[in-house]
C-alpha cells in the first residue's frame, strides 16, 4: 500500500493535500512524506508511524483488529 493511501485512510491528510503534495513531488523528487511534514500536513510521528504500517503491510504482517 503507498504511503499516500495509508495517509488518507488514517484521515491524517485530504485528498486535495495529497494531490497538491504530489505535484510538488514531481517538480522536486522529494519523498512524500518529508513534503508533508515540510508543509506541516503532518507530523514526524505520524510520517514515522505511517512508514511502520507501509511496512509491516508490504511484508504481509499488518493485521486489522
């Protein structure tokens, strides 16, 4: 799962932050996470956090309660 989806379904940024976040990653190829916490769309917790579930979730561990 990328992380902009992982970011969404915690409800931690909008679709249009995403949207705006990404064209700005095009112009610029840094990682999306590092442009949200820039624009203060969220915090570095929360980028930590979401990097966690992105993993667990890529490796098959992340479960759903």
């Amino acid at each position: 799962m990328k992380l902009g989806e992982i970011l969404l379904r915690r409800k931690l940024i909008s679709q249009q932050q995403l949207n705006e976040v990404l064209t700005e990653q095009q112009l610029n190829c840094k990682p999306l996470g590092e442009l949200l916490v820039e624009h203060s769309a969220i915090s570095k917790q929360d980028l930590e956090v979401s990097l966690q579930e992105q993993k667990w979730r890529k490796n098959g561990f992340w479960v759903i309660k």
